[in-house]
C-alpha cells in the first residue's frame, strides 16, 4: 500500500513538472509602437477634354499651408570655441589661443607674447576674460591660463571635440586642468 502511494506521488510530481515545463512562463507580445503617417491631401483630377463635371454645390476650401516658424538651431560648442579663441587670439599681448567650453564656463590656454610678465599677466587674463564674456553672452565662468603645459592639453582637448569626440569622455581631464587653473576650486 505504501509503495502504491509513493509511486503514485511520484507519478503526480512528474505530471506537475511536465505541464509546468510545457506551458511555462510565456512572453508577453507588446503592440508594435504606432507610427505617424502623413495624411496625402485629396486632389480631383481635372477634366480631360470633351467631359463635363457637374458644378460642386459649395466652393472647397483649400487651407492655406502655413510655414513655421525658423527653429534656432543652437550652435555647436567646438563652433563656438573656436569664436572665442580667435578673438582672443586677436589681443596684442597674445600669440594664440585654445577654447574648451563645458556647460557655461570656458576654459582658456593663452600663449602670450614673451614681453608679458608679472602684474601685467594678471591684466592680459583679466582682458582674456571680458573678451571670452563679450563673445559668447552664455558663458558665465571663465578659467584662464597661460601655462604652456595645460596649454596642450586644452589643446588636445579642443581637438578632439572638434573631432567629432564627446565632451564627456575629457570630464576627468578639465575637472583636473580646471583644479590646477585655480587650486581653491
């Protein structure tokens, strides 16, 4: 009696299992995204020769297409820095110069004539930085510096975005240049 009952279970279980593993857990079938499709105008064909068509009882009207508004693309930002490097670049006491913009702020490499030093230093930044203000109205913060170290890597950095490389892969690098440019940030 006993042996009957267990093969029974055992019989039982393996009926479970089996319909379980054949019915399972089913994927739900979500419903394709809809997609918009334009509405094609109606035309009437016009009347080959020789055919008459009654008179329409009221006069159609045709809406009159209107054209949006121009969208204001934005500019991108290596179009921008490259703006501010060359109006930088334009000021007597610099030789060249490299624009990185992050968000608001722009960060900016000089290479200043050899004739530069000290207090006047400080004026040809403070210059640098009205004229980064005065060409991009959305800049709000603005880091200078003139050593020729993190003039390259502004550099590389400016060079890659204008490849086509995004900003967030150099975050590291400005978030450490930006750290040197002013230490108490």
């Amino acid at each position: 009696m006993k042996k009957a009952r267990n093969i029974l279970l055992i019989l039982l279980t393996l009926i479970m299992a089996l319909s379980i593993s054949l019915t399972g857990c089913k994927t739900t079938k979500k419903p394709s995204p809809t997609r918009y499709t334009p509405t094609t105008p109606r035309t009437t064909p016009a009347p080959s020769p020789g055919m008459t068509t009654p008179a329409p009882s009221r006069t159609p009207t045709t809406p009159t297409p209107t054209t949006p508004a121009p969208v204001k693309r934005p500019v991108p930002q290596s179009t921008r820095a490259a703006k501010i490097a060359s109006n930088v670049a334009k000021l007597p006491e610099v030789n060249k110069a490299t624009v990185v913009i992050s968000g608001n702020t722009a960060i900016v490499g000089i290479d200043m004539k050899a004739n530069v030093q000290g207090t006047h230093e400080t004026q040809v930044k403070k210059k640098v930085e009205k004229t980064v203000r005065d060409t991009d109205k959305g800049i709000k913060n603005v880091s200078v510096t003139s050593d020729p170290d993190l003039y390259t890597r502004i550099n590389n950095i400016a060079k890659g975005i204008a490849a086509g490389r995004p900003l967030s892969e150099f975050t590291k690098q400005i978030t450490e240049i930006l750290k040197r440019i002013t230490p108490s940030a």
